[in-house]
C-alpha cells in the first residue's frame, strides 16, 4: 500500500502536493473562523452583574446556575437567591437540570 502510494505522488508529485497544501490550507482557515465566531459568541454572552441585577429586578425570567465550588460557596457565605447551584465536578452528570427556553446566566468565581 505504501508502494502505491509512493509510485501515485510520484506520478502527480507537484499536482499531488499543491492539492494536499490547499487542502491543508483550506482545514486551517475553517478552524480559524470557527474559533473566531466562538470567542465571537463569547463575548457577546456575558453579562455584567448591574445589567443582571436590572434583569432580576424588572422580573424577566432569567435562570442562573451557580457553578461555584463547594469550598467557594462555604467562603463566600452569599447564596444568589434561586440560583440552581452545580458544583463544577457535576456539571456534566447534572446540565440536564438547567431548564430550556429561558437564558441562563452561569457563575463561577
């Protein structure tokens, strides 16, 4: 199998090798914008507590997950009141928990 592969980019070496390099080319610019629109996505997604607070205040309902740790919690001593609280270690066994078709505020220290 090496054999033929050998002989067929010997047979089309330059072909071949500009075809790979504008493929891999190609790969690399995909994974930049996709990174891009993410950090994108991120930026637009967060929310500066007074802008929450206004939220809160005018009643939209708005689900926020507390994902602080145990350790965290017990320091700080201030609960976020109806905040679903998800240790970071059971996020993944318990994001089922978080309701759907509300936005979700999440926080972390």
């Amino acid at each position: 199998q090496i054999e033929w592969l050998i002989e067929w980019l010997s047979a089309f070496g330059k072909v071949s090798l500009l075809v790979l390099l504008i493929v891999l080319a190609g790969w690399f610019l995909f994974k930049w914008v996709e990174r891009r629109r993410f950090y994108r996505l991120l930026e637009r997604s967060r929310i500066a507590a007074p802008e929450l607070k206004e939220r809160l205040d005018r009643g939209e309902d708005v689900v926020i997950v507390d994902l602080r740790s145990d350790l965290g919690l017990r320091l700080d001593g201030l609960k976020i009141r109806g905040a679903i609280w998800i240790p970071p270690q059971e996020f993944e066994a318990r994001y089922k928990e978080i309701p759907r078709g509300r936005p979700v505020v999440m926080y972390c220290t």
